[in-house]
C-alpha cells in the first residue's frame, strides 16, 4: 500500500517461450516475456463501497452528487401516493487516475434503474440530446476557416442542469446514503426514510 491508495494487487505473468527447432540446428533461446500489471477494482454498489477500505473518499463523493442535485433543483421530496411507480436508484463508482495511474479522486454517480419502466405505460418517449459527430466535425472545420478560436470545456453535472419537459415526471426511491431530516420525514408523513 502506498499513501492510503486503497489496496493495489500486483500481477506479474512470467512466460517463457517455448523453444524453436529450427532447420539448421542452431542454438535459439527466446527471452522471458514479464508482464506487470495493476489491477483495481471499483465497488459495484452502495454496500461494497461501505465496506471499502475507501469507504470515506467514496461516502464524500455521494454526498458532493446529492449535493449537487439538490443544488440545482434536481428534485424534490414528495408524499408516496398509490399511483407513483418509483424507480430504484444505483449508484455507480469509479476511481479517477491520472495518466501515471496515481489515483485522482473516487468518483460516484446516481443513476435510476430505468430497466424497471415499462414503454407506453411509464415512458412513451425516448432521445438523448448529444450532438452528432459529424455536427462537431463541421462546426469545427467552420471555425477553421473563419478564424474562430476553438477550445475543449466540461460542464459539470450537465445533464442534471438540462431542462426537462414540464409534464414529464419521475419518480425515485430515497437513494442509499441519502439523509432526510425529522421535520422533511413528518411533513411527508414517512415513518423510516434514508
């Protein structure tokens, strides 16, 4: 372990060729291949992180995201009725590294289960607005010609800052690591939240 990284596992395969026989009888030896390798593994759920040597870094990177959306008024926290069919919610975990393989940061995202809907009854409407590449490739080439500086951004939580349509409801399960306050949990009538 080197500097608290979390546990690093070194695989190293040593094979050696096997030896040609070659028409002229010659003495002909192939050297060993070494092969040296780091291998991590990020947790694949909210337990596994739990459980994790890495369980702080990965607990302040759910919170960071849960902070975030509720800083941009990604949603609120509404009454269950009989007619909501809430959506389970994951979360997906992954360590950053730089191009020396030193870790960055431990990265978490919330996503919905969004294999649990059925088309027509609770989505009949399916698109994602991401450019296509030949619009990027042409905007590009535009800007070329024109003289125009181009440069490289990242938005972050774009997604999450993108309008949404006025009558399109969705409607989740409190996400792990998610705390609700006494006074949100008896406004909602909610005997055990979070």
């Amino acid at each position: 372990m080197r500097g608290g990284q979390g546990k690093r596992s070194n695989i190293k395969i040593i094979a050696e060729s096997p030896r040609m026989r070659t028409r002229y009888g010659g003495k002909k030896t192939h050297p060993r291949e070494i092969v040296g390798a780091t291998y991590r593994v990020d947790p694949s759920n909210w337990n596994m992180a739990m459980k994790s040597d890495k369980r702080v870094e990965w607990k302040r990177a759910a919170s960071a995201k849960i902070d975030s959306l509720k800083a941009n008024s990604t949603w609120e926290l509404v009454p269950r009725t009989q007619e909501m069919r809430p959506l389970h919610t994951k979360w997906v975990f992954k360590t950053k590294t730089d191009a020396d393989g030193n870790i960055e940061r431990c990265k978490a995202r919330m996503v919905a289960c969004g294999n649990e809907q059925s088309f027509g009854k609770d989505y009949t409407l399916t698109f994602a607005a991401v450019m296509d590449m030949k619009t990027g490739k042409v905007i590009l080439v535009l800007a070329q010609i024109w003289g125009v500086p181009t440069r490289h951004i990242d938005v972050p939580n774009a997604y999450v800052k993108a309008s949404t349509e006025p009558d399109l409801n969705i409607y989740l399960y409190v996400p792990q690591g998610m705390q609700i306050s006494k006074e949100e949990t008896q406004r909602l009538g909610v005997e055990n939240a979070g």
